[in-house]
C-alpha cells in the first residue's frame, strides 16, 4: 500500500474546462530505494509489478479516462498522433480525440503540455536539452492543427538553471541555432556552463508565435521530497506529465 496520498502539480494556465492537466511527484507509490515511491517508468531497474502498481494508483487519483499512451522515449524530436497510430516511439504524442490521455516521463528533462484555445487538440512533449535543441518543441507546434497563436503550453518540473552544467559544445550549437540562447547560459568554470532549460524553452515557443507560456517554477534537482533527478542520483524514477480532455 502507499505510504502517503499521491501528490500531483497542477498546471498554472487558462486552459479551457475541457482539459486537464497533472504532474506527478515521487510521492504516494509502492516503489523502494531509490525508486521511492510513486515511479511510473519501466525502464529504470525497478520492479516491474510495482510500476505497474503505481500506474494503477496514478489512474484512480486523477480518475483518467483511460490508460495513459506511454511513450518509448529516445530524446528524438519524433511527435506522434496517437489516435492514428500504434507508434509510440518517439518523444511527443498529440491527439484530437477525447478520451485518450497523453503522458511523458521526467527526471530532469522538461515536460512541456500544450493545448488550443478551443480545447479541441493537446499535446505532450519530453524535451532534454538533444531534444530542445533538435526542435522538439517546434515539431510539437508543427504537428498541431491550431493556429500558434491558439496555443497555450505550460512548462512542468525539470532541473533548474542553477543545477544544470552543459559544456562549451552545447552553449555553442544552441547559439548557432539562435544567437538569443546565449542569455540562458552562464559561465561557472572554464568550459563549462549552467543552462536555463526553462529560457531555453520559452525563447523556442516565442519564435513559434505561441500565445501562453507558464510554468517553469520547480528544480526537479534541488528538491528531492518531491521529484526524481537523473543528475543527483542516477538509478532513479521517473515522474509523468499528463494531459487529456473532455468533448467539446
């Protein structure tokens, strides 16, 4: 049984009723050691009946519709519609039917949740820093029927600016992408720089034209109550960002 009520963070943004939109926390699963306690991943070494557990767990406390669409991520910029495939590998799912419930799984990488105005298409993205760079986001953006002014996203937890060291070579190539991207990084060491994920992010949407952008508050780095950190511990959960809706 859990030892605490799953915890989840609540989108901050005007999303229509129609949808809705969670985060889970490390809080309120069957999951031991490092894999304490509500981890969804299958992937990480921990025991495949306790994910399963915590799946179960993470549908009866959000009450989903249905199970959610797990992805095979591989830090791609791959975005699939899961109402028209059987694909899920790849690193973002969209959909325009109610019902089906979109997720993606975090440790340090940046969960990005979109929706339009209308409350009529969602989104899911899982965005690393290979991801962000290689237009993850954009694709995102792209796949989406909704006019970019339409669209809304919220950032969810990722490690924060000022836990997350990147060499020279990753500054360099998302200047080269965007002589902007500079702004989001600052020097700690020789060659060695702490990136704002979050800026990062926010810059890529911009330029897309998308209309809302919240989010971005949480370190999954420094606050280890409540998230799993690939950078602090590297045998470690993985929390999910989900997004599903209503019909219109």
């Amino acid at each position: 049984m859990p030892t605490t009520t799953p915890e989840f963070i609540t989108p901050d943004w005007h999303a229509p009723p129609t949808v809705h939109g969670a985060c889970s926390t490390r809080r309120g699963g069957v999951s031991e050691a490092g894999f304490a306690s509500l981890n969804l991943a299958s992937h990480v070494e921990d025991d495949l009946e306790r994910v399963e557990q915590n799946r179960r767990i993470l549908a009866q406390a959000l009450n989903l519709p249905a199970q959610p669409e797990w992805l095979t991520q591989t830090h791609s910029i791959d975005v699939i519609d899961v109402a028209h495939t059987r694909n899920r590998n790849g690193d973002a799912a969209l959909t325009r039917r109610p019902g089906q419930v979109l997720a993606v799984l975090t440790a340090d990488c940046l969960p990005v949740l979109f929706c339009n105005r209308q409350g009529s298409e969602i989104a899911a993205a899982h965005a690393g820093w290979r991801g962000l760079l290689g237009g993850i986001l954009e694709q995102t953006v792209a796949a989406m029927q909704s006019d970019n002014e339409q669209i809304m996203a919220w950032l969810g937890p990722a490690i924060g600016p000022a836990h997350f060291e990147v060499g020279a070579e990753v500054r360099e190539a998302f200047i080269r992408h965007d002589a902007q991207a500079a702004s989001a990084f600052v020097q700690n060491r020789p060659g060695h720089y702490l990136a704002d994920l979050y800026q990062l992010a926010r810059q890529r949407l911009k330029r897309q034209g998308v209309g809302a952008i919240s989010g971005g508050e949480h370190c999954s780095f420094s606050d280890s109550a409540r998230f799993y950190s690939y950078r602090r511990e590297a045998k470690t959960g993985r929390m999910a960002s989900l997004i599903w809706m209503d019909s219109v």
